[in-house]
C-alpha cells in the first residue's frame, strides 16, 4: 500500500467544509461518511509517521551519553518536508471528493488497497 500522499493537492490550512457536498461524495449519510473519512485519516496518519520514522532512523547515532547531540541538517530538512504536507483529514477529503476513497457499507477502502 504505497499511496504518494506527497503529490496530492489536498488543502494546507483549515477550510470551512459544506456539509452536503461532503455528504452526496459519500455514502448519502453524514454521519457514515464523517466515520468514514476518520478512518482513512488514521490510516494516513499512521503510514505518514511509520514513513517518516523509518527516514529519521537512518540519523540514530546510538550513544550511551546525552551529552552528545549532533544536529542533522538533514534530518531537519526532511522533519520540516514533512510538517508542511497536507494534514491526514485534508488527504482523505481531496481522496472523497476525487473518488479515490471508496465507501461500501460503512467501511471504506482506496483503489490500493484494494489491489494488496
């Protein structure tokens, strides 16, 4: 399940949503869709942070002594790439509206998963 959340143009900042074009995206329920959207949104999150934790853990110099801190410039830039993406809720909406987040009987599925 390699999606490249880095290429979709979902929003940056906060956008105030309409309710109704969420819901006719959706399953025609709100509250189904909402449930729907939290969902994927944790499983973004989840794949962002596994990603972006097996990137810094190339940096881990292991020590015995907190004395030493070595500052990455690096491992910084890569910290803020990361910062600057799209939040995971703003992923999964773009993912709603451009039909690419599949929702059948409550339980939502994208095209990549499907294919695992």
């Amino acid at each position: 399940m390699s999606t490249n959340f880095k290429s979709i143009k979902a929003e940056r900042t906060t956008e105030t949503r309409d309710i109704h074009n969420l819901e006719t995206h959706g399953t025609g329920n709100i509250f189904e869709t909402i449930v729907a959207l939290s969902k994927r949104s944790n499983q973004v999150a989840l794949s962002l942070k596994k990603e972006l934790s097996e990137k810094l853990e190339e940096f881990v110099i292991p020590t015995d002594s907190l004395e030493e801190v070595f500052e990455n410039r690096e491992q910084i830039e890569i910290s803020k790439f990361y910062e600057r993406l799209p939040k995971p809720h703003s992923i999964a909406i773009k993912e709603l509206q451009d039909e690419s987040l599949h929702i059948a009987g409550g339980e939502e599925a994208t095209e990549d998963e499907e294919e695992a």
